[in-house]
C-alpha cells in the first residue's frame, strides 16, 4: 500500500492553497457569528455555531470542487458572494423549517441545505463548464 501525507501536511496544504478564500471564509464565519450572537434570540447556539461552518466549507467546496481558480482578489470576492448566499439560504431554511419542526431539526436542516447548496453548485458548474 501507498504513503499517504501526514494529517499536518495535508492540513497546511488545504489551508495555504488557497489563502485568500480560507482568509475571507475564515473571517467572514466569525463576523457571522458575532453578529448573531449579539441577538441570542434570533438563532439557537447550535445555529450559530453550524451557520459558522457552513461559511467556512466555503473554503472547501472552492478548494475541491470549484473548476475555476481566480486571482486572489477574485477569489476573496467569490468566497464572500457564496457566503452571502450560504448565510441567506442557512437562515431562510432554519426560519422556514421551524414553522412546521422544532428547533433541531431546523438547524441540522438549513446547515445540509447550505451546505449541499454550496457543493452542488461548485459541482454543478464544474460539469457545465
């Protein structure tokens, strides 16, 4: 059987390939998650938490999935759009959500559908392109 790269390295590289988007993806998940926390009764402490993940897969789903690499001011512009969109989708959800479940479901919910909407879209377009 093969080597595989040790976790650290693999780590570094999935960080440090694409600096600018895990640097806005990064920044951009805590501003989300201080800005909700200021109102603790708008999202549930597991909501802010996941919709702070989700801005972070950003990251990933540019990393692996998105077929085009941009400059990194492009790129920084990209993570921030897909974010936006992330954050409406993960809250539009959770709201539509827990009209008809409860708080749980709500948020495991809205954190697949921002999530499996950020992936299925970079997949998406890589198949189109």
């Amino acid at each position: 059987m093969g080597e595989s790269a040790p976790l650290g390295g693999r780590l570094r590289a999935d960080l440090t390939d694409n600096q600018s988007v895990t640097a806005t993806a990064i920044g951009l998940a805590l501003v989300v998650f201080v800005l909700v926390s200021l109102d603790s009764e708008f999202l549930p402490v597991s909501a802010e938490f996941l919709l702070s993940l989700s801005m972070m897969d950003t990251a990933f789903a540019y990393d692996e999935f998105w077929p085009v690499e941009y400059r990194p001011a492009y790129a920084a512009l990209w993570t921030l759009l897909f974010g936006f969109l992330t954050a409406g989708v993960f809250v539009g959800v959770y709201e539509l959500a827990g009209l008809q479940t409860g708080d749980t479901v709500a948020v495991y919910g809205a954190f697949l559908a921002a999530v499996g909407l950020q992936f299925g879209t970079a997949v998406l377009y890589a198949r189109i392109r």
